[in-house]
C-alpha cells in the first residue's frame, strides 16, 4: 500500500472499493520494526488462521474449515468489482463512500490489485497490490490467494500477505463472497454497483451459515434507512 495516493476526487463519484487499503501503513511498519519483527508478526497470524472465533453470544464454536470455490478462471474474475458490504476492519474505517476492487491478471500468473475507496471529505484513497494463488491439493484452480500490499522486496516474509478465499462465486461470475479462513473478514462484491436487496441478503445468509458475525456486517455506500 506504499503505492496509495490522496486526492481530491472527480467532479463524477467514482464507485470504489478498499478492502485492504491501509496495507501501505502496515508495510512502512513492518520497514521499521525490520525482519525479526515481521517474522514474529508471521508466527502470531498462523496461530490466529487455525483458531476460529465463536459468535459473541456463547454459541458453539463452528470449527469446520471454509471450502473455497475450484476452479477459478481468473481471466474471468479479473475486472471491476464493486463492494456491497462488508465485516468492520480496520482497514477501511476511512471508507465512508462506494468502494472498488480492480484486478488484472498479469503474463506471470499473478493478479495486479488496484483498490479504491471514497472518503468522507470527497477526495479518494487508492492502493495497489498484487496476488498469488494458493495450490489446494486435488483442487486445482481453487480461489486460494493471498494479497501484498507491501513492497515487493518484502515478499518473502508470509505476514505480508493476507488471506483472500473466493467462498462464493456465481456461474456468470458476477456476484462474489470474499472472506478469510478465520473468520474476521467478509465482502460482498458485484459487477454491478448496487446489487439488489434479496441477491445481497442471499449472499449474506449463506455467509452466516459458514459462521461469519453477519449481524455486525456494513453495508457499502447505502443509506442507514437502507440497512437491514
């Protein structure tokens, strides 16, 4: 995310979507604390991926592991997504406007990540990553990535890539759940900009019997008179 950029947006609302753009915060610290740091910070996130967080009710625990979907043509997948809503993180607390997701399928296999979000005051954030695919044994194709937004040369070190699990995709590759193996992290995304209320609410019933908190999900660029 070093690669983000601020400025004030044009006269025509852009529809964007940021799920992971303050990485560049993260990678200027990982820079600063330096590889013994990093690596620690890699031990700590494996550790967090095997456990699965409950419901904050006390239900069971659900601790099957998430199934992502295989195959996926990534030639069709790339493209302009927009985001329909999402689990609260950190990442986007700035985000307070539409949100996009641009991927381009690169000659080498990977996936160039260009996301985008408005911000509160008009102008729009913007981070640029790249992606990997993840081999799922007797699954090829399966929609395992992992994204880094931090620099390449930090590539070697796992803690700068993050966890991005296709859980759910359409035939005609227009609807998309996107979440991570713990649990924390959901988006709903669409070709479309505003995707309708009962495909929408579709996608995030099946993300609650998965065992994601769909309670606390935000919907994206909607009204509060339009949230459920």
């Amino acid at each position: 995310m070093d690669s983000r950029n601020s400025r004030q947006a044009p006269p025509v609302v852009y529809e964007g979507y940021a799920p992971k753009a303050s990485f560049g915060t993260l990678a200027l610290a990982f820079c600063i604390g330096g590889a013994a740091t990093l690596l620690t910070l890699s031990t700590l996130r494996s550790a967090r991926a095997e456990r699965v967080d409950g419901p904050p009710d006390g239900s069971p625990v659900m601790r099957a592991p998430l199934q992502v979907v295989a195959p996926v043509d990534l030639r069709r997948y790339a493209g302009l997504w927009h985001e329909q809503a999402r689990l609260p993180n950190r990442f986007q607390k700035d985000c307070t406007g539409p949100v996009t997701a641009e991927y381009t399928l690169l000659d080498s296999g990977k996936v160039e990540v260009r996301n985008r979000c408005i911000l509160s005051n008009g102008s729009f954030d913007e981070a640029v990553a790249e992606a990997r695919t993840v081999p799922v044994p007797d699954q090829p194709g399966a929609g395992k990535l992992e994204v880094r937004f931090a620099p390449e040369w930090l590539g070697w070190i796992p803690a700068v890539w993050g966890d991005y699990w296709i859980l759910k995709l359409d035939r005609d590759y227009q609807v998309a759940l996107v979440g991570t193996p713990n649990r924390r992290f959901l988006w709903v995304l669409s070709r479309a900009p505003r995707l309708d209320d009962a495909t929408l609410q579709a996608e995030l019933d099946y993300a609650r019997s998965l065992g994601f908190d769909v309670d606390k999900v935000e919907l994206t660029g909607r009204k509060p008179a339009e949230s459920r």
